[in-house]
C-alpha cells in the first residue's frame, strides 16, 4: 500500500476554489494532465483548469476508496465524485465513479482520470441527455 498515493489523495480531496495555489504541492511544474474531456500541459494550465471547473459547480467531493501501488513511481486511485452544477439535473447531487492513473517521482508529473463522461455531464444536459437515454434503451 503506497503512502504517497494516501497522502495525494487525502491533499487532493482537501482541494477548492479558495485553495488551489496548493496544487504545486502536489504537482510538478510539467505537470501531463488528461480526462476524457480535457488535456492540460503545465502547473499554470492546470491551475487554470481547476479554477474553471470550481467556478462552475456549487459543490464538488472526492471521496477515493482504492490505492494501488503498481511500480515503483505508479499507481491508480479510485475514487467517486459528487459535484452540484445549477444547469445540470436539476441543480442535484450527481455522482461519477473513476480512477486516476498518477506517475510521481517526490510530485505527480503524469496524471490521467478515467470517467464515463457521459454520466458526468451528457446525461444531464437537457436535450442530450434525452436522446442519449433513448441510445441506451434502444441499445440494451
């Protein structure tokens, strides 16, 4: 069980909008980020990315529920998020599970999420999210 995989999770679910300047402490200055909606070079990209996506949600919470330590500067956390968004289903609670794969030396200079961006946000956008509700029926 890694403790850097811990202690990044536990800085990382501490994270807001009033506190980002602390994502040099978990990042390096070449931070690689990605997510299955955006892809983002740099402490200075990626501090402007964080403070897009709090400005834009009246909640968000990590909450992780796995550490796993594959090689020596590698691993994988799994985690849920929750996030309110006022446009989105209603300005209800939405809940998205994903994993993130982290590549560190003493800072995390690769970090990749995984997420189904469609229960992320399609789903709740009201007119896509109709027809991608008819895409599922029709293709279970």
């Amino acid at each position: 069980m890694s403790e850097f995989l811990r202690r990044f999770a536990r800085q990382f679910a501490e994270l807001n909008k009033d506190n980002l300047q602390r994502l040099g402490e978990l990042y390096s200055d070449d931070i690689h980020f990605t997510d299955p909606l955006h892809e983002v070079q740099g402490l200075v990209q990626l501090r402007h990315y964080f403070s897009e996506l709090y400005a834009n949600v009246s909640e968000l919470r990590f909450d992780f529920h796995g550490f796993d330590q594959i090689a020596d500067g590698e691993g994988y956390l799994r985690w849920v998020m929750s996030y309110r968004h006022p446009r989105l289903a209603g300005g209800q609670l939405i809940r998205v599970a994903g994993c993130s794969h982290l590549l560190w030396r003493d800072k995390v200079y690769r970090h990749r999420d995984y997420f189904d961006a469609g229960a992320m946000l399609y789903e709740h956008l009201p007119v896509l999210g109709r027809v991608i509700a008819w895409l599922k029926r029709r293709m279970g």
